[in-house]
C-alpha cells in the first residue's frame, strides 16, 4: 500500500478486501466500454477516461463515499485522479498494477 498525495495505491489483495468488505463503495473502471464488456471486477461502474463527458460522470458520485478506481495497467486511473480530486473526492483508492495484476493473482472477472 502506498500513498501519494492523499490517494492510496493498494495491491489487488488490499483493494479485494476493502472493495468486497464495505458497503459505501463505489468501484469505478476507466477503460473503454469494450474493454469494460470484455470482463471487469464486479459491481464495477464504468466511465471511460477517453470521453468527453468522463468528468461529467464522475461529477454524479458521491464525494463523501470513498472511490475505488482501476484501468488494464494503472495508467489511466492514475491521470484520472486529478478528476477525482478536481470534483472534491478526499478518499481515492486505485488498484497496483490494474486489472491485469488482479487477474495475475486469479481473482475473479465478470462480463456484460
């Protein structure tokens, strides 16, 4: 687990137990629809953070319920944590290594 300016960066073993353990979550994937209907951690929201109205979407959360966020590889959860931060989010969660971390340990996927 790290933290680089008041966002945690946790490894898939963290992020599964924090996710599946609290009831006030909101589980957000960046990546594309596609990407998104190909399999995604369950309960996932998706927002891609190529559109044009990704800031629009993120603006609908609650800011006072911690954010869980996750793309393939980390990149593009890590460039959208300024959004995040920018719409008044303080509690920013994103998963170690993205997707394909989480399903190098064999956790569980689902799809659309």
């Amino acid at each position: 687990m790290t933290s680089e300016n008041d966002v945690m960066t946790l490894k898939p073993e963290i992020f599964k137990t924090k996710v599946y353990s609290n009831i006030d979550v909101q589980l957000i994937d960046v990546r594309t629809p596609e990407e998104f209907n190909s399999g995604h951690i369950e309960n996932a929201i998706n927002f891609n953070y190529f559109s044009e109205d990704f800031k629009d979407s993120i603006s609908l959360l609650q800011t006072n319920v911690p954010v869980y966020i996750y793309c393939r590889s980390g990149k593009r959860s890590s460039k959208s944590v300024e959004a995040f931060k920018t719409v008044g989010f303080d509690s920013i969660y994103q998963l170690k290594g993205g997707l394909l971390n989480w399903k190098k340990l064999g956790f569980r996927t689902t799809s659309n």
